[in-house]
C-alpha cells in the first residue's frame, strides 16, 4: 500500500527560542497558511499553528535566496 502522507518541503519543526514579530497577513495568505498547517499535522502527525510554521518557512526562503545570501556577506 503506497504511503498516504504528504510530501512537504518544510521539515519537521525543532525547538527554537522565538522573538514576537506582530505582522498583518491577507486573507488569502492566511488562509494557504490554514492549509499548509493541516497538510503538516497529516505529514507529522503532529499539529502545528500557523505562527509555529511561518518562521521556518521564512528561513527556507532566506536560506535559498542567493541575491539576499550574497548581499548579506556584503554588510559583514
């Protein structure tokens, strides 16, 4: 039987020590961010909230932005 759980690019969370950032999301953003959390919870067997998910998400996107990675060693 082929396995029914989803495939996502974002890894299982690890602990972190978190900062508050308050940020207004649009609707529709937020409401991707409602499924991404369920399709996690269905991936990981574990529930996350949207807030848990963001700052990994965030970082992946950093993380893979050669012009931000380049300009950053620049500032150094």
């Amino acid at each position: 039987m082929a396995d029914d759980k989803p495939t996502l690019k974002l890894a299982k969370l690890q602990e972190h020590k978190p900062v508050k950032v308050p940020v207004n999301l649009p609707y529709e953003l937020n409401a991707d961010l409602e499924a991404y959390a369920t399709i996690y919870e269905k991936a990981y067997g574990e529930k996350q909230s949207i807030g848990a998910l963001i700052p990994s998400m965030l970082a992946g996107f950093l993380a893979s932005d050669a012009g931000f990675k380049k300009a950053k060693r620049e500032l150094a």
